[in-house]
C-alpha cells in the first residue's frame, strides 16, 4: 500500500489512517431531565415528611382527658348549729334560742321581749318566739304544710314534744303573766322552761313587771 505525500501542507483525513484503527464517535449521553429529579426529590421529600408525621403520631401518647385531670369535689361542708341550712327541728330551735340570747340578737326583760325571766326561769313568749324562728327559718313553711299546720305551730309542737318545759298540775302547757307598768297592764302567754340554763348561759333576775297568774 503506498501513500501519497499530502500535498499543501494538508493532513490526511482522518479516514485514510491506519485501516487497523477505527476511532468512533462519541456516543450521545441523554441529556438529564432536570425537572424530573426535581420533582422526584419534592415527592420524596413529602413522602418522607408523611411517613415520619405518622410515626411520631403513632408514638406520641394521648393527652390526659378531662376526667382524670380534673379533681374530685371536696365534701361539702356540715352546717353550724343555728344556721338556716341546718334542719328545723324542736333540738335546733332550742340550739337557736340559746345561741340568740348569747349573742343578743335576742334581747330578753324588755317591753317587745319574747323572751323573760320568770319564776328564776326562762319564759318563752308564745306565739312570738316562734314566729320569729319560722321566720328565720324558710324551710319550716314547706314541713308546716305537709302537716296542715301554720310555720309557728309546727315550731311550738316539736318544742313541746322535748319536753323541757314545766306544766301546770292539771297538765296545761301555756303559762299567763301579767304585764304590769306605767300604762295599762295586758298578759302575755308562754312556756316556763324546767331548766333556765336551757337558754341563759346565766340566769339573769327577774323580770320585776312580769307576774305569774294562777291561770293556766
């Protein structure tokens, strides 16, 4: 095989070469779809995200409900001897009786008094003493009516049925007194106490305007 001299200075084409030598072109590399791989990351990324959201879902106890949290109510307080939640009964009257002349809402010995001291005792004014705990006690209207009663009645029968007070010798309950002053004398009626400390927490005198008479 002869070659010829290349003419001008030229070089050979590349095809006139050694036979034995076969350069090939470079293959054409696909060009990357850069949008794809973007949005194959974003997918990734959010699937990822949700995945881990529900695992940590999964593993994240349940926050403590109402119920448990909240604390039982504490009981409710017993109510004072003397207080109008306390229910009316001849004992409470007699724990409210003693209690107002103590504290002198009470007021005892005077002219519009329901309560005096006769006979070295205590004398309860009837029907007076026990308007006035009707009075302060709401709830006797509703137990006097279950029993056909007026709220000063139904008070006065359950003091009667204590026992505390002192009878005639004919078994009458209801003691009169007259009320003597400078203007006209009237009478009162009441009960006589067996015992004066029942109410006072000291006997105090007399009452020098009250008398007892033999009537029942």
């Amino acid at each position: 095989v002869s070659v010829n001299p290349a003419q001008g200075g030229q070089e050979p084409p590349i095809w006139e070469g050694d036979s034995t030598t076969i350069v090939s072109p470079p293959a054409a590399q696909p060009v990357p779809d850069v949008m794809e791989d973007l949005l194959a990351m974003v997918g990734l990324g959010e699937s990822a995200g949700v995945g881990q959201d529900a695992e940590e879902f999964l593993h994240t106890p349940a926050p403590a409900t109402a119920a448990t949290s909240i604390p039982s109510p504490a009981p409710a307080p017993a109510p004072t001897p003397g207080s109008s939640a306390t229910k009316p009964s001849g004992e409470q009257f007699m724990v409210w009786l003693k209690q107002g002349i103590a504290s002198r809402r009470l007021i005892i010995n005077d002219a519009k008094a329901l309560v005096h001291t006769v006979s070295d005792t205590a004398y309860l004014v009837s029907p007076g003493v026990f308007q006035r705990y009707a009075q302060e006690h709401p709830q006797v209207d509703a137990l006097a009516r279950q029993d056909k009663q007026q709220d000063w009645q139904w008070v006065q029968k359950r003091f009667e049925k204590l026992q505390l007070h002192r009878k005639h010798p004919n078994g009458l309950n209801i003691w009169t007194c007259e009320v003597t002053g400078p203007r006209k004398s009237r009478r009162l009626h009441g009960y006589l106490l067996e015992d004066g400390s029942l109410a006072f927490p000291e006997i105090p005198p007399n009452n020098p305007y009250l008398a007892l008479t033999q009537e029942g």
